[in-house]
C-alpha cells in the first residue's frame, strides 16, 4: 500500500515590527568640509603674491591675514611662534604651518595632484628652476624694487651690481623661453608661479621687460591662465 506524501512544513515567518517597517533607511554622515587654509602676508610683498596665486590656481580656499611689517608685528611672539624666521609669508593649513614660498609651493602642489609637472623629470627641472629663481632671480629684482619703493636703504653702486645680476638671471629666461610657452613641460606649473611672482614686479626695479620679448609673452599668456588675478585682489590691503 503507497504511502501517503508527507506534507510540507511551512517555514516561519520572522515577525516584522511595524516599527521597523517604517524607519527610514539611516543615511551616512556628510563629510566635514576642510577648514580653509589662513596665509600669512603683506599685500605688496612678491613672496607672498606667489603663494597667494598658487592657492587661487590651484583651488585652494583661503584667508589673507596681513602682517604689519612697519608695526613689527612680524617679529611678535604669536607670529614668530608660527614662523621661526619673523618673515612672511606663512601658511597654515590645520595643524601644519609651513614657511618659505618656494617650499609652500610644492607643498600646495603635492597636496592638489596640481601643477608639479608631468613626469619624474619634469618635476625635477620644477625644483632646479625654483632654486636657481631664490639664488639668481630673487634677490637681484626684489632688491631693486625695495629701494624703488623706500623699502631698503643702498648705496647706488650696491645697486648697480643688483640690476647687473638681475639683467644676467633675465638674459637666462629669455633665452630658456625660446621655442616654448611654459617654464618646464607643456602646461604651467609651480616654477612659472613662481617666477612669474618675481618678474611681474620687475618693472617696479627699474628693468625695462620690452627689452625682453618672450618673457614678456610669457606674462601675458600667465595672465590669461584660470586663477590668476592681481596681487590687490588676492591680498587685500588692510583698511586705513
């Protein structure tokens, strides 16, 4: 005699609160936005003209805070505490303050995937401009501007060996500059940042950039590139 198929045990259902079938689907947290980044400056200073600029091209939020260099200010304690040299400018991204233009600079650089070159080599030849600029170009146009502006007190034959030296360095761009339209590779970099932040204030030493065609294009073509904007707009000065 056939036996008879046992019968299928339902499995059982979990009991579902109603509770539960209402709650909204938690939702994951925002991330928290970064702080904006506080750069220590003077508004008519280059070095700090240079930082500011790389901020702007790069996309970096900021603030300006000036430091009042005839006040002394920059040689105050809270201010020295933040930059061991009493010099600006000086950048302070969260827990790290950073010193010196050309090191923030690559530092900006590194931090954004942004404007370091190319490749291993390209980003070599970034550093080599950056510090032959702070041995050869910088003082020799910075200096002259100084006494230009009564910043600095020199006798003219000091002077004259300055603008000497500067008109070598501005022979050496000139020339690098043939054939091509940015300091190293094919797109700017921090190398024409900068430069350019030197450069820019040459006329204000007393060097005469019609005499030197392709830096002169060079200018322009920087000045046409996404986040450049003047010096006042990017480091206001402070109100009277």
């Amino acid at each position: 005699m056939a036996k008879k198929p046992a019968a299928a045990t339902a499995k059982p259902k979990r009991a579902t609160s109603a509770a539960a079938k209402t709650a909204p689907k938690a939702s994951k947290a925002a991330a928290p936005k970064s702080k904006a980044m506080t750069l220590h400056g003077v508004f008519l200073s280059g070095p700090s003209y240079k930082v500011a600029l790389g901020l702007s091209m790069m996309g970096q939020p900021y603030t300006f805070h000036h430091v009042d260099l005839r006040a002394g200010k920059h040689k105050a304690p809270e201010f020295m505490a933040l930059n061991r040299y009493g010099q600006v400018p000086c950048l302070e991204d969260g827990k790290i303050t950073l010193n010196q233009s050309a090191s923030i600079l690559l530092y900006l650089s590194e931090k954004t995937g942004k404007m370091g070159g190319k490749s291993a080599a390209d980003k070599l030849s970034v550093r080599e401009w950056m510090f032959w600029a702070f041995d050869r170009l910088n003082p020799n146009i910075f200096r002259p501007r100084a006494a230009a502006r009564g910043f600095l007190q020199a006798h003219d034959e000091v002077l004259k060996v300055y603008t000497a030296l500067g008109k070598t360095a501005l022979d050496v761009l000139e020339a690098h500059l043939k054939g091509r339209d940015w300091i190293v590779g094919k797109s700017a970099t921090v190398a024409d940042i900068d430069l350019y932040g030197v450069v820019s204030f040459a006329g204000e030493g007393g060097y005469d950039l019609k005499a030197y065609p392709l830096i002169s294009a060079w200018l322009k073509r920087f000045e046409g590139l996404k986040g450049w904007k003047p010096a006042i707009e990017l480091m206001p000065p402070p109100k009277a």
